[in-house]
C-alpha cells in the first residue's frame, strides 16, 4: 500500500488505555501529510462548565460528547480538504455514534480502526500511565462487550497486546487498506 491509497480518515477508536492517542501521532508521522484529531484535546477546550465522558448530569455529558464529535469532524473535514490524511482519536461505544461521525464527515473517504488489546492490557496500560493522564474508568468489560455487539462486524479489530505503539503504527500504515474497508 502506497501513502496515497491513506486518504480521508482513520478513526482510531478503543478502550481507554488501548494506546490510540500515542499510535496515531507515530502513524500520523509515517505519513507525508497527516493530522492527529483527539477527542481528548477537543475536550480540553472547554475550559469552564466541562462534564467529562459518563459525568454527571448525565444529559450534559451526552450534549458535550456530541459537542466534541462535531468539532472532531469539523476539523477532520477541514484538514482532509486541505489533502491531508487525518487519524481522528476517540471511543467509538455503538454504531449510532459511528453513522453520526460518518454522517459528519460524508462524502470523505473514512476508514475505522479499533485498538482491542484486551481489557487486562488496557487497565494495566492505564495504571501505569503518568497520574495526570489516568483515565478513571471501571467500565472496561461492558465497555468491550458493547462495542463488540454494535461494532463487531465493523472495521478492523485489531489485536495489539503483544505489539510495541511503534510497531503498531507501522502495521497500522502498512496494512490498513488490506483490513480496514471503506466505509
């Protein structure tokens, strides 16, 4: 596969823990033209009147998770526009919130990749993070069960518990147009 054949975007999605944000900046740099979209960093604008993913009130929480998937494919559209592959970093839970990304990013070419190691290797991965960038998250196995009832069938499933983030980004560039359709 060529670097031209990685147009549009590559969401990157997974459990927390599962190594999407450090992977797609390593994939984004093996590419000659690419941009890292993270639902973390979108998130992290809203300075003031934050709700974080699953806080409370619950409603507002949905609100500002739409909210960021929005801006995510605002700026993904913005960038692909310009000729750039976008690797977009963010928990897809159910294939209502993939048709809503799709929908946003249409007609642009976009592929989906889920980072499934496993939930012992996203938990441990989480602890041993730095403190500040901990993810307190207790729902890992219905987390993993959803996504695999809603999304099973969908993208790539892509097995990366015994792979370094390195080599993970490099298999992810070389071999996603093999395993990951578009959709």
């Amino acid at each position: 596969m060529t670097s031209e054949d990685l147009v549009g975007c590559v969401i990157v999605s997974g459990m927390p823990g599962a190594g999407k944000s450090t992977v797609t900046a390593l994939a984004a740099r093996l590419l000659p033209r690419a941009a890292q979209v993270k639902g973390d960093d979108v998130n992290q604008m809203i300075l003031s009147g934050r709700v974080g993913f699953m806080g409370e009130p619950a409603d507002e929480a949905l609100h500002q998770d739409e909210l960021c998937n929005r801006n995510m494919c605002s700026l993904a559209d913005n960038f692909i526009d310009f000729g750039f592959t976008v690797l977009m970093d963010t928990v897809v839970a159910d294939r209502a919130e993939l048709d809503f990304l799709l929908g946003l990013l249409a007609p642009r070419p976009v592929r989906l990749v889920i980072l499934a190691p496993g939930v012992e290797v996203c938990q441990h991965r989480d602890a041993t993070r730095d403190p500040d960038e901990r993810f307190q998250f207790d729902g890992y196995h219905r987390l993993e069960a959803d996504m695999r009832r809603e999304l099973g069938d969908t993208g790539w499933w892509f097995d990366t518990s015994t792979l370094t983030p390195a080599e993970t980004a490099e298999q992810l560039v070389r071999e996603l147009a093999d395993h990951a359709p578009l959709m």
